[in-house]
C-alpha cells in the first residue's frame, strides 16, 4: 500500500502542503520555521499519518532545513527536479499557478510518478556545503563593494568606507578558503577525492570543493545522469524538415554545479588534452563558441565522475 502523498511548495517565509490521501485532498499553510515545522507534524498526527511521502521542488536552499526535519522524522522525502513538475503540470493541462495549487500539483506528482527518495548528505558533506556556500556570499559581497568603488570619484566621502568593507571582506574570504581546505583534509574521503579530482587539468582547488560539496557523484548510475542533474544535457530543437533550432544546454538543473564548471571547462579547453581535442573536433563541425563550452564543461564532468567512480587518477589515454 502506498504512503499518502504531502506535495509541498516551498517559499522563503512559509510552505503551503497539499496531503493528498484516498483521493481526497487536504491543504495547510506553515511559517518556515522550526515552530511550523512541528506543527506540520501535528497536522498530520491529526490526520492519522505516521508516515507520509514528503515531495518538493528543489528550489535554492529554502526547502533544506524541512527536508532534514521530515527525514528525521521517519517520513519518506524526494527533492526533484522543478522541470518535473513543470512537465507534469503541463501534462495535466494546469492552467492556474498559485502557492496551493502547486502544492496540489507536486502531491499528485508524487503519487502518480513515485520519485526516489532523497536522503540526507553525511555530516562532512553538509558541512562543506555550508563553508562552500558561505564563501560564495563572501565574495558575492566583495563584487558588490569593488562595483561601488569603480563608481566613486578619489575624494568621494563614502570611498573610505567601501575601501575598508573590501579589507574586510578579503580577510573573510582568506579565512573561509582555510577552513575549506582544513575541513576536507581532516576528511579522509574528502581527502583522497580531493586528490584524485586535482590530477584533471583545468580544475582547481575552488572547484574541486564545490563539487564535492554539491554533489555525490558515486551515488549515479551514470556519467549522463549526472550531467543532466547539472543541467548540462543538450536540448535539440528539431521538427520535420524545416524547424531546426540551435542546440542549447538544458539547465534544468544545479545551477551552482554550472557556474562551478565553466570557468575550468575554458582552462581545460587549453590545457586539457582531452577536451581540446575534443572541443577542436565540434569547432570544426561549426558548432558555435557557446555551444563548445557547454559541451566542454559536460566533457569535464564525466571525467570528473570517472576519476572518482574508479578510484583512479585522470589518464589521458584512458579518457573516452
């Protein structure tokens, strides 16, 4: 017998459920807290559901904290892709968009398609994550001031400030990138993957932790299961003889994951034996500029993904 199905919208205030249970629908809003989490729970204690099959969008990191609380709760939890969702609320003709009837749509999702079911990263992982992350609000910041200062004339009153705010911020973000670096070395996993990961040509360090800090890679089936978690699959536009679209990638997916790749997916187009033959070959079938880099950034992720699925180095001779 199946579990009831809780489809949940996600915002950064509250969540709006959907219960959806021997075809009847139930609907509740909560504030995104800890105090309307356990009300949930009530909710559902009220309801009669020990255990429930928890669905939502992953959708930034809004959803993270209740994700973890209905895990520990004992309920099943699957985070899926938001152009799941799209897909099937097209499929079923949805016309309206509100914070209620997406929930709805999400707890039929969830009945009909069953998703898998998510699990929480280990502790190392999720601490990484939170260090990786939090460096990337650091510098997101330190972008914002150097932005202000470019704008502001040598004897500007406020230029001292901004100019000090930077100090600052270079400062945090020198302490974070150590932290980062102690915590994966006081990893012994994270340590050997590290290593392995920095034998490819075109990633670094800073690459190296948002990709184990985003992503479990060993846990796919496959390379391309991968890249279409990171939104890096390509999307064809052909129909008949006479609609032929340009080729783009999907990015329905981790976008974190893409901007992590495309800076070393132009290095290893340089300096990667691999990818520079292969990115020679789809320039000389006239791909276009992007479209290279695109696949580049794909090619360098299923490379990654095999460097650490067998435990070895990158070999260049080796690489497909």
């Amino acid at each position: 017998m199946s579990l009831p199905s809780l489809g949940i919208d996600i915002a950064k205030a509250s969540f709006h459920v959907c219960l959806l249970r021997d075809q009847k629908l139930r609907h509740k809003v909560f504030p995104n807290n800890e105090a309307g989490f356990n009300k949930l729970l009530d909710w559902l204690r009220h309801l009669k559901v020990s255990r429930a099959h928890a669905c939502m969008e992953a959708t930034a990191s809004y959803g993270d904290d209740l994700a973890h609380f209905l895990h520990k709760a004992g309920h099943l939890v699957s985070i899926v892709n938001p152009a799941r969702i799209k897909g099937f609320a097209q499929a079923q003709m949805a016309r309206n968009k509100t914070d209620k009837m997406d929930a709805t749509i999400i707890a039929r999702f969830c009945h009909t398609q069953q998703p898998e079911e998510w699990a929480p990263p280990p502790p190392e992982i999720a601490q990484l994550q939170r260090l990786v992350r939090r460096l990337e609000s650091l510098q997101s910041m330190r972008q914002q001031e150097q932005n202000r200062l470019e704008h502001l004339s040598k004897d500007e009153p406020v230029r001292q400030s901004v100019e000090k705010v930077i100090t600052l911020l270079d400062s945090e973000i020198e302490s974070m990138r150590k932290l980062i670096s102690q915590h994966i070395d006081q990893s012994p996993g994270l340590r050997a993957d590290r290593q392995l990961l920095l034998t490819i040509p075109g990633i670094g360090e800073a690459t190296v932790a948002w990709l184990l800090s985003e992503v479990q890679m060993k846990q796919y089936r496959s390379a391309r299961q991968l890249a279409a978690h990171a939104g890096l699959t390509p999307r064809h536009k052909e129909s008949g003889t006479s609609v032929r679209g340009k080729t783009s990638m999907s990015k329905s997916g981790n976008a974190r994951l893409r901007k992590a790749l495309y800076m070393p997916a132009i290095v290893a187009k340089r300096y990667n034996p691999v990818i520079k033959r292969f990115c020679e070959r789809l320039i000389n079938r006239g791909k276009r500029p992007m479209e290279v880099i695109g696949a580049a950034m794909r090619k360098l992720l299923h490379i990654a993904y095999g460097v650490l699925k067998t435990g070895k180095v990158f070999n260049p001779s080796l690489a497909p």
